[in-house]
C-alpha cells in the first residue's frame, strides 16, 4: 500500500512520531486493526513499536519503521496464574524510555487500558508524559468488560485515559449504557484498504468448492458463540433445497466440533467446506456468491466489511454497528439475530434475482470505500498530532 509523496513530506513537516500500539496478536478484529494501523503509519514515516505476547499475526515479515515488542512473564511456582498485565506494564515502561516514545495507542481495553493507565503513572514520576488513547472494539465492553469482575477497574481506567475511541457509534453508545463515563467517546470507524480486495482473478477456487457451478455461501470467524454459527447451518440447510450451493466456513475456535456435529447430524457434510484459519481472506472473498454473519453482537464486523469490498453481497444478522456498515437492501439484508428462517429466505431472494444479486454487489463495494484506509488513517493522525499539541 503506497501512500504518496505528498503525505510523506506533511509527516516530515509535522515530525514523525514514535508511536506505541499494545494490542492482541490473534486472528480477529481489533488485533489485526491494530496492526494494519502500525504498518500503514510506518509506511507514512511514523516509527511503530506493537506490544504484545506473541507475534502479531498480520506481521509476518520485515517492515520498515515497524518493531515488535514481546511481553515475556517469567515462570514462578506460585503463580498459578500469570500477571500479564504487570509485565505488559514494565514493557510499556521500558518501551517508553528505550525508544522516546511520543504517545501510546491501546487497542482493546481489557487489560491494555489499565495497564497502560498504571504505565502512564509510573512515567509521570520520572517527569515524563506518555499520552494515552484507547479504542474499544466491542467484547470489551458488550460482553467482557460489563462483567462485575472487570468493571470498576475498566471504568477508572477509560475515565483516565486522554482520549476515548469506539470502532462505531452503536460501541459508543453500548459504552455509555454500561458504563459510567465521563469524558467523551470519539468514534473512529475501522478500515481496510479496498484495494486489497479488488481486481481479483475471476476464477479462483470455484472449481474447487463449486464444481458443478453451485453458488457459494461464504462466512469468517473465530466460532466463538456470539457468531451464532449454527444458524448459519440451519439457514444454509433451507437455502440449499432452493438453491444448489456450497457453504464454506472459514476460521476455527471453540465451537467448530460442535458446529461439525450439526453439518454431519442435518446431513450436510458434502456441501460445507471447513477451510480453517487463514492468515488472510483477500485471495478467496471475491469467490463467494454471498457472505453471511449471524453474530449476537458485532461493534463493527471487519469480515463483512472485507466481503463488501470484494464486491459480495452480505446478510448479516441486525446487530450492534453492523446496519452502520452495511445498507438494508442496498449492499445486501440485515434480518433479526435468531430469526435464521429469514436469513434463509433474504439469502434465496437475492440468489435467485441476478439483477438484484450485480445491483447489491455494485453497492458493496461503494459502499467498502466509505471504510478504505486513505479515509480513515488521517483521522487517527490529526488525533495524535491534536494530542501533541
Ligand atoms: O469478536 C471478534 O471476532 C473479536 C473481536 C476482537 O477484539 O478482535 O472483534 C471485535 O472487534 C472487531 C474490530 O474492531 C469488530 O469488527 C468486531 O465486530 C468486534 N466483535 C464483537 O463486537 C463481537
């Protein structure tokens, strides 16, 4: 992803930073938000310093101006259980000293937030200033974080951060609702850069997973519960009486035996493909005829919004920032979470409507520029030069 000249000498007028990102190394939204983030500042001139316990998953190679900083908890008998959140303290700490940094971006608040809160803190008594932004990503707040067990600490900590940012409006408002907030909460959408994801090669792996020219189910995720993917088998059960079609799953995680076990028990098992984690989903979106999410709550859904952008139309369950993201007969459906009877019969009406079908995906993926990474990584800058200042 090239940036442009112009935007490089902006940096180098305003100075470049030194920015600490803590953040999730896994699969899955925010960690791979995070990371996109670190490596499309770099390549802008910024110097990026990634947190974490492991290596994060998008930075899988060399990149210029992007270094990596493992949290690293020594073994000790007595603890059965490990006190991340004070190493990944000291790490900050450290960073912070060893590398000047200018400010730290935490993305997800449990336990970054407070961590770097307590960071923040040590820094201070040695006479420097570590400013502190937060993004929220939405189980840290819809499902983790309102838990009694988490709540006071997150609270204290959002409330002292500098600057509060929730990936839609819908997390901001879920923050407000649970919590109680202080200070103002700035939504910053996620991004991807759509350029990733278009012109892509017509073929791909149809033969593969269609060979008789069925049309292609696609959906992504960790299988955690809130992705509700056994309505997605059970919609796909009824899709596929009407329409001849291949489901193909993408990811892994906690329920993918028990969702196994239901494809085999509906007898499905010939016609849903498990292809398991992928580092990346660029190269096979485009494939799919449609692209399903049936979560229970989803701030945002960076999968649907990456399905946009390869120009497939999304049914996604009415849920959390997903109508902020994807348009009510325009770029796909959205239908009641549970209600997978609907999601089978939106999923047949556009199957089955090519007109509909070119129109929808047209739509999607105009509607995916609205979320590109030129649009959105200068809202994140202006906020860490405003900070500076
Ligand atoms: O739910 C997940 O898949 C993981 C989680 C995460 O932290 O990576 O995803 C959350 O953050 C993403 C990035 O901001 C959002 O796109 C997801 O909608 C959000 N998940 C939920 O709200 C359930």
């Amino acid at each position: 992803m090239l940036l442009g000249k112009v935007n490089e000498e902006e940096v180098k007028m305003k100075k470049s930073l030194n920015i600490g990102i803590v953040l999730y190394p896994t699969f899955g939204g925010s960690g791979v938000v995070a990371t996109e983030l670190g490596m499309a500042l770099a390549e802008k001139g910024h110097h990026i310093h990634l947190i974490s316990y492991n290596q994060p998953v998008r930075l899988d190679r060399f990149v210029e101006n992007v270094k990596y900083h493992e949290v690293n908890i020594p073994a000790y008998p007595l603890f059965e259980y490990h006190p991340y959140e004070t190493a990944l303290t000291s790490k900050i700490v450290n960073v912070t000293l060893n590398e000047k940094l200018d400010l730290l971006h935490v993305h997800y608040a449990i336990p970054h937030a407070s961590a770097a809160l307590m960071a923040k803190h040590i820094l201070a008594e040695k006479g420097i200033s570590l400013p502190l932004i937060c993004t929220l990503h939405g189980t840290d707040i819809t499902l983790v974080g309102k838990d009694s067990s988490y709540k006071p600490v997150i609270t204290y900590a959002i409330n002292h951060c500098d600057v509060i940012t929730a990936v839609s409006e819908s997390l901001r408002q879920d923050t407000l609702r649970h919590f109680d907030i202080k200070k103002d909460i700035r939504v910053i959408y996620n991004f991807i850069d759509v350029s990733l994801y278009q012109n892509k090669p017509e073929e791909c792996m149809r033969k593969y997973a269609a060979p008789h020219g069925e049309k292609i189910i696609m959906h992504v995720s960790n299988f955690r519960p809130v992705k509700r993917i056994p309505d997605i088998i059970r919609a796909f059960a009824i899709i596929k009486k009407a329409v001849p079609s291949r489901l193909v799953l993408i990811g892994d995680g906690p329920e993918r035996q028990m969702v196994e076990d239901l494809v085999n028990e509906l007898g499905l098992t010939d016609d849903v493909l498990f292809f398991g984690k992928l580092k990346s989903t660029e190269s096979i979106l485009h494939c799919a005829d449609l692209f399903v999410l049936a979560s229970d709550a989803e701030s945002f859904g960076v999968s649907a919004l990456e399905a946009m952008a390869s120009g497939v139309p999304v049914i996604s369950s009415a849920v959390g920032g997903v109508p902020e993201v994807q348009v009510d007969g325009e770029t796909g459906f959205l239908y009641p979470v549970g209600q997978y009877e609907a999601l089978a019969q939106k999923a047949i009406h556009l199957l089955t409507n090519p007109i509909l079908h070119a129109a929808c995906k047209e739509a999607a993926k105009k509607r995916a520029q609205a979320f590109d990474i030129h649009t959105i990584l200068p809202l994140y800058e202006d906020l860490y030069y405003s900070l500076m200042n």
